[in-house]
C-alpha cells in the first residue's frame, strides 16, 4: 500500500466513538504482541495545554541518555508529526509497514469488535514504533477524555507519571455535561502507584484528581506544591524560578508565549523533576533548562508575521479562548483585529463573545470543513458582539484584507480551531 492509501483508509473513519472500556483496543494489541509493555509511559491529560506539555517534557527527557518516544494529536502539516521517537519524526515507509500490521489485526476481530476509530487507528501504530525503536521511555499525550481513550492501555508498572492540566467543559457529548464528569474521566489516567501532578486551580476538579491518586496509593502534587517566583513576561518570551519539593531552579526561559505556557512549563518541570526523585531518570538543572529554553510548539500564540504582527492561536473552545484573551496585555497595539473560524461542537457564541470584548472588527472563515458550524449561525452570532463582521472562504484574502486595514502598531490573532491553524501553516510554510 500507499501512504496516500493508508490516509484515505484511516480519515474515513469515525474520530472519535462514545465508548466504556478499552476491550477493542487490548484485543488489538493482543494480536500485535502487545507492543506497549515493558517500556516506561508518561501520560499527559486535560482539557488545553496537553500537546506543548507534552513537548516540555518529551525536549528534557530527550537530555538523558534514554531512547525516547512521544505521540501527540493533532499534526498541523503531516500525520507524522504524530508519532516521534529521538527528535525525529515516523518516515513514511514505517508509517505505511506499521499501519498495514494495524490493518491485518484489525481484520481478525473486526467482526467481533467493530472497525478502529483514527485514533486508535494511530495509537496501535505509535506503540508498535516506539517498540521497534526499542524506546526506554515514552510521553503520550490524551486524545479524549483519560479512562477510555486508547492511550489508556498501558500497565500500572509501566506508567510512571500522570500529568493532568487545566480542565474544562469541551467534548461533553463523549465526556460528561458537569465538571465534575469529564474530570472524573481525565483522572481516568491515573493507575496504582504512580505519581500524578496536575495544574487545576477548581477545587472540585482538584479534589477528584486527588481522590482518585489516594484511591489508586499514588503521589499526588497540586499546582500549590509548585512554586514560581520573578516571573517576568513579555510579548516575545518569559523568565522565572520554580521551586518543587526540594529542587530549586533560577532563571528558566520560556520562548512559549503567554501565562498559561508558563503553567505548562511549571507542570512539566515538576513532572520531570519526580521523574529525578523516583531515580528513572538522571537529568542536570541546566539540562532542564537548556530544553525548556529550546522548546517550541507550533499554533500556540504563535508570532507568524511581524509587521503587521499576527499571531496564531490554536484555541478552539471557550476555556482555551480565555486563556487567550488574558495574554492580549502582553501586547502594546493600537487596534486588534480577529481572524476565526469555529467548529460546531464548539461553544462558539460564547467564545465569540470573549473576543469581542477585545476588538470591534471580526473576519469570519467559511472553510471547507464537515465540522464547521454554518456560517449563517456564525454570523448571526457574532453581530451579537462585534460591530464590523466580514465573511470570506479564501483564509490568503481574509489575511490581506486585514494587513490592508491594520497598521504596524496594530494587532491582528487568528484563532477558534486547530484545523485553521493547520490551514494558515501551510499559507506561511
């Protein structure tokens, strides 16, 4: 087979499925040899701030001297940005032999279990990589939820940290409709005696995060236990000390931008310092920060042009859209214009109403997506908050339009979608 066939195959599938256990996926991986066991798993949920964790951690394990492996989701440009062992990505010849051992396995309990859903699809390819690459420790990020998504296979002997950040309302209709539900699913994650670290300031978030790493006899850290001092932040990067247990580290720089990237950074480091205390890794303080400072995460506030600057943000739903707007401080401008597009399973009103309250001009995307909220509904919606509302199906003219408009004091963000962010990556490739 052809990559390109594999692609048709796998973005056919469902995205995602309501399920309650992970019977499908195990009976899988029985039939592949069980690639997940006898490596070591950090495991990274939460509702935003998952993938760039994910990366803090995956860039300052890479300083030992162990073979390391990461999955992340989504890719912006490349499936294969999904699945990366030692700093390089999976070739398409891998991808292509792997995922054909997936289809031959699938086809012997497919009448039993029914077909995979892309993400189960992708992560039976990760974990048969990541044991042909003979990985000694490996980050997978969430797709969905914790308790049930696919990544949930790993034994306890093998998962050695659960990192859990901020989590809100998105996905209810697989999660839950209360807060309290959808924790309860990402604290799924946590497996008898591992450690857990999670940054959520909610105390009812917090309490079923830490009554579930009693329950299972794990360590558990709060963001409280997690100390920040001379945190200086800017447009272009951050600086500060963070203190955890007894490590103390001065002056980490952040090229990440915004305050909820320093949240990121903060749980990772915490995660790996852990990893140091339970004696699985051997990692230096200036190897610490060396990594962080080296760090880079595509679509997360992301400066793609300086003069007019636009900026890049992946946040697609309400909770990601108000981490977003705090950060709009760190900017001087003079007049801020908004790029969007949101999907329907989104809470698109309110998020349009967080940004209004930050420009007056909003351009509204028709992309060619089937998840996209019709444009009609949209626009309805925003003429609720924002005096000017613009309409165009070509992103590259929806972005001249606005550099017409904006002058080199002026800000302009491009937000509301991960498969936008994918589209304007590729514009500026």
């Amino acid at each position: 087979m052809k990559k390109e066939d594999i692609l048709n195959n796998i973005n056919s599938r469902e995205v995602k499925r309501r399920s309650y256990d992970l019977s499908r996926m195990l009976k899988l991986l029985e039939e592949l040899g069980n690639p997940q066991c006898g490596m070591k798993f950090v495991h990274v949920a939460g509702t935003n701030g998952k993938g760039s964790t994910s990366k803090l951690v995956y860039n300052m394990l890479r300083q030992t001297n162990l073979n390391v492996g990461l999955t992340i989701s989504p890719h912006i440009l490349e499936i294969n940005e999904r699945i990366v062992v030692n700093d390089s990505e999976i070739n398409d010849q891998d991808f292509v032999t792997l995922s054909e051992k997936v289809l031959k396995a699938e086809n012997i309990i497919e009448a039993e279990y029914e077909k995979l859903t892309y993400f189960e699809f992708i992560t039976a390819v990760a974990f048969l990589y990541f044991k042909e690459k003979k990985c000694d420790i490996c980050v997978l990020e969430v797709g969905m939820g914790g308790l049930s998504d696919s990544t949930n296979v790993i034994r306890d002997i093998d998962k050695v940290l659960c990192l859990i950040t901020p989590i809100s309302f998105d996905h209810m209709a697989f999660l839950g409709n209360t807060i309290e539900e959808i924790a309860s699913q990402k604290a799924g994650i946590i497996t008898k005696n591992t450690s857990v670290i999670t940054y959520n300031e909610d105390d009812k978030v917090l309490k079923i995060i830490e009554d579930e790493a009693r329950k299972k006899e794990s360590n558990f850290y709060s963001y409280k236990e997690i100390k920040v001092d001379n945190l200086r932040i800017d447009e272009f990067s951050s600086s500060f000390d963070l203190s955890f247990k007894n490590h103390k580290i001065e002056d980490i720089k952040l090229n990440l931008l915004g305050y909820y990237q320093v949240h990121n950074a903060m749980l990772a480091i915490a995660g790996v310092l852990e990893l140091v205390d339970k004696n699985i890794i051997d990692i230096s303080y200036d190897e610490i920060k060396k990594a962080v400072a080296n760090t880079r995460w595509q679509g997360r506030m992301e400066l793609i042009n300086k003069n007019p600057r636009i900026v890049l943000d992946g946040a697609h739903n309400s909770d990601g859209i108000d981490n977003l707007v705090r950060n709009f401080s760190l900017f001087k401008y003079n007049k801020l214009y908004i790029i969007s597009s949101i999907l329907s399973d989104k809470d698109h009103k309110k998020m349009l109403e967080s940004l209004s309250k930050y420009s007056k001009d909003l351009f509204l995307l028709d992309l060619d997506n089937i998840r996209k909220t019709e444009i009609d509904i949209l626009k309805r919606e925003a003429e609720e908050y924002f005096e000017n509302v613009e309409i165009t199906r070509d992103i590259k003219s929806a972005i001249e339009d606005v550099k017409k408009l904006a002058t080199n004091d002026d800000l302009i963000v491009i937000t509301g979608s991960l498969y936008l962010v994918s589209e304007i990556k590729q514009l500026f490739a």
